[in-house]
C-alpha cells in the first residue's frame, strides 16, 4: 500500500505490527484535538484501503477461477459435438456408398441388356438350319456355359425389371438431398435454446431411414422368390424337352433302319420342330440362369445391407445415448452459469463500492505521480542519447556498406578488363594473370575483412532494441 512521504516535522516509524504503522507526532502538536482526530482517521481510512485491497484481490482471483471453468467447459462441450458431428459424417458417407453400390448393378444392366441382344441376333440364324447329327445335349449345355461365363454382367428377368429394381431402391435408400450431414447441419444451425427437438429430429430421420431400407428389403426378397420359382419352372419344362428329344432320336434311328421315306421326312419336320422349341427353353433357361445370378448378387446385397442396418441401429443408440447425456451436461452447465451470473452482479456491485473508496486513495497517489514523472523525463533524455548515437552508428553502418558496393564494383570491372586481356593477348599474358591473381587475392582479402567489420557492426546494432526496450520498460 502506498504511505504518504515525510512532510515537515512528521516522521513514519513502519513497526511491523498488524497496524502498519504509527506516526510521532511533535509534543507541541499531541495534546491538539484535531491532530488526534486526524490521525484516527488516517488509521481508519488505512484500514480500509487496506481491507479493500484483499476483497478485490479475493474478488478477482475468484472471477478467474470462474472464468477459466466456465472456458473448460465451452471446450469439452465444443469436443462433445465435434464427436457427434464427425459420427454423423461418417454415416453420411456409409449412406452414400450403399446408394453407389445399389446404382451400381442398376447402371450396368443397359450394357447387359445391349450384349443379350447381340446374342439373340446371332442365335436366330441357328434356328432355321435344320438340326445337326453329331451334337450331342451335353455339348450344348457345355457351349451355354461358356457363354454364360463371357458376360459377367446379366440382364435382369421379366419380374425384375429395371425400373422396378430402380424404384425399389430408391425407395429402400434414402436421397442424397436428404443426407444425414445436412439434416445434422440444420439441427446444428438452430437456437441453442432448442437442442432437444433437434435430437429428436435426428432420431426420426434415422429410424424413417432404417424403415425405407426394411421396406426394400422385403420387396427385393419377394422378387428373388418369383425368380426362384420361374427358374424351376425353366428347369422343368427343359426337362420335358429332353425326354422328347430323346424320343424323337429314337424313332428316327428306328424310320433310318427301316428304310421309310415319308416317316424320315415326318420325323425330320418334327425334329425340326422340336429343335427350335429346344433352342427357345434353352434361351429361356439361360435367361433363368442369368437372373439366378442376379439374384444371388442381390443376395449378398441384402444381407451386407442387413449387417449396414444393424450397425446403424447400433450407432443410432450411441448417438442418441450421447445426445441425452450431452443435453444432461448442457442443462447442468446452464445453471451453473446462471449461478455465476448471478454471483457476478454481486460482484459487481460490491466493486462500484470499492471504487468509490479507491478514490480516495488515489490523491494519495498524486505525489508519487510527481516523482515518477520527474524519472520519466530523465528517462526520456537518455533515450534521446541512446537515440542520437543509433543514428551516428548507422550513418556509420551505410558509410561501411557504400565502400563494400564501390569494392565490389570495382573488383567486377577489374575481372572484366582481366577477361578482355586474356582473350586479346592470349598465353603471353600468364605472369599478368599471376599479378592479377596476386592483386584479387589482396582484394578479396580487402572484402573479407569488410564483411568481418560489417558482422561486427551487425552485432553491435542487435544491441540497439535490446536498449530501446529497457527505455520503455523503465519508461512505463
């Protein structure tokens, strides 16, 4: 605490005892009633300043403690959601790759149905030749698969088709434009007053998405089951063929053996016949086999979308348990802050006291001003010194640097005129060359030595702001 400086015959005597001092006055002086009741008042208004002093210092250390509370919390809370934004990207992004894994076969089957075509238009010539002797049904079934194998893509059935396949998982998935990220942004961007109500929201949106895929889901296993049910079909009627064909074989080796003419040619007609109805239910039963083939791709599919279901049915949990515990925390970080709040006006006005009491303390502290100000103008002159001789030092500095430009002017107009003689005079000039070489040695020895001096000069300068702020720290 400042103490006013001795004035006149008044003397301080700091004793150390918890009054903080005692002030003699003179025996002439003592038995005076307004020295006395001066005095008192003085002590008491000590007292004060000095009660005051460790409110405030309480006070403050206080408002810090709180403040930097109140800032750990903003951060874990500002963490927290960081967490649940980056959870809800991340599903964002699964959402996103299941759509381009369900557009993907959508995408592919235009090319399937392209390549199909090229194969009926090259089967159809084989329909109107009449059936080849040798060629067994083994064969055939042989050729079939290995075309099968060719085409890695498959058109998809009559049931299953593109649009249906399309509509149904468009309708199982949801749109791009609904994504988790931006639904997660709006709730984000509201009030903070309404942090429930987003969560909620959020929740909804999950849950509607789960039920869309559950809804596809089915439908696709519904679909996979019509194609089971026509590829046994297929099966069957190919089945049937065979028997007949067998037959048919039969009865024509018996009409060869007995040599008749009208039944070769009727049985012909209807091996014919027979032929291209077996070239129809093979065409369908690879048709069937292709579209099995689909349906054990939209299979595995189905049940990679089930395993993607069940997670997000987990991460759905989390996030909703984290939601609850995140608004738990936030209701309980908002009372506090009303409590201090509410500690703070009390704070501030107990301050506004004290600052009616620290004004009288501050004409104490008007002498002081003096002397300070007095030190500051002597500061102020020495600073102006200090400045004066960093000016000499660099005009000094910039004498030192115009010296090293000229010597090294003239050094690259002496290489020059070295360059010139060399090439004019040629070998006759190598003890020149020497004395030139001699003289270079010199100069650049010359050079060195100014750019030692100038290092120097460098380092005598970086004292200069080491100076210039212990100026103004001694200034403030």
């Amino acid at each position: 605490m400042v103490q006013p400086q001795p004035d006149g015959p008044m003397q301080w005597d700091m004793s150390g005892e918890e009054s903080g001092g005692t002030l003699r006055v003179p025996p002439e002086l003592a038995a005076n009633e307004v020295v006395t009741r001066l005095l008192g008042d003085n002590q008491q208004l000590r007292e004060a300043l000095r009660r005051s002093n460790l409110a405030l210092r309480q006070r403050c250390e206080e408002m810090e403690e709180w403040q930097q509370k109140t800032r750990g919390d903003r951060e874990f809370l500002s963490c927290r959601f960081q967490e649940a934004r980056a959870l809800v990207e991340r599903l964002a992004q699964e959402n996103h790759s299941l759509q381009g894994l369900v557009n993907g076969p959508a995408s592919s089957s235009n090319h399937c149905c392209s390549s199909s075509q090229t194969e009926d238009l090259q089967g159809r010539p084989a329909k109107n030749r009449p059936l080849d002797g040798p060629q067994t049904l083994d064969q055939r079934e042989r050729k079939m698969v290995e075309e099968s194998d060719q085409h890695t893509q498959t058109t998809p059935p009559r049931s299953l088709d593109d649009a249906s396949v399309r509509s149904s998982l468009s309708n199982a998935l949801p749109s791009p434009s609904t994504s988790l990220s931006e639904v997660w942004g709006e709730i984000m961007g509201r009030e903070n007053g309404q942090p429930v109500e987003g969560a909620n929201e959020f929740l909804q949106l999950l849950k509607s998405h789960k039920e869309k895929l559950e809804e596809g889901m089915r439908e696709l296993r519904m679909k996979n089951e019509e194609l089971e049910r026509e590829r046994e079909e297929g099966e069957k009627d190919r089945e049937r063929m065979r028997r007949c064909i067998d037959q048919l074989r039969a009865k024509l080796a018996q009409a060869q053996a007995s040599n008749v003419t009208e039944e070769v040619v009727q049985h012909r007609s209807e091996a014919q016949h027979s032929s291209d109805w077996y070239r129809e239910l093979e065409e369908k039963l690879d048709y069937l086999q292709k579209s099995s083939a689909q349906r054990d791709r939209t299979e595995a599919l189905l049940k990679q979308k089930d395993k993607d279901c069940a997670q997000l049915a987990k991460d759905c949990e989390a996030l909703k348990a984290q939601a609850t515990s995140l608004l738990g925390e936030l209701n309980e970080r908002q009372s506090c802050l009303d409590k201090s709040e509410h500690e703070r006006k009390m704070l501030e006005e107990k301050l506004c006291n004290k600052v009616k009491a620290l004004q009288v303390a501050e004409r104490e502290l008007e002498q002081q001003r003096k002397q300070h100000n007095v030190a500051m103008d002597k500061l102020l002159l020495q600073t102006q010194s200090l400045e004066q001789a960093l000016k000499t030092e660099r005009h000094v500095v910039t004498e030192e640097k115009k010296k090293l430009t000229q010597l090294q002017h003239a050094y690259t107009c002496l290489f020059r005129d070295y360059d010139s003689k060399l090439k004019s005079e040629g070998g006759d000039l190598c003890s020149r060359l020497e004395d030139a070489e001699r003289a270079l040695a010199l100069k650049q020895d010359l050079i060195d030595k100014l750019k030692e001096e100038v290092e120097q000069q460098k380092g005598s300068l970086e004292t200069v702001p080491v100076l210039t702020a212990q100026v103004q720290s001694h200034s403030c």
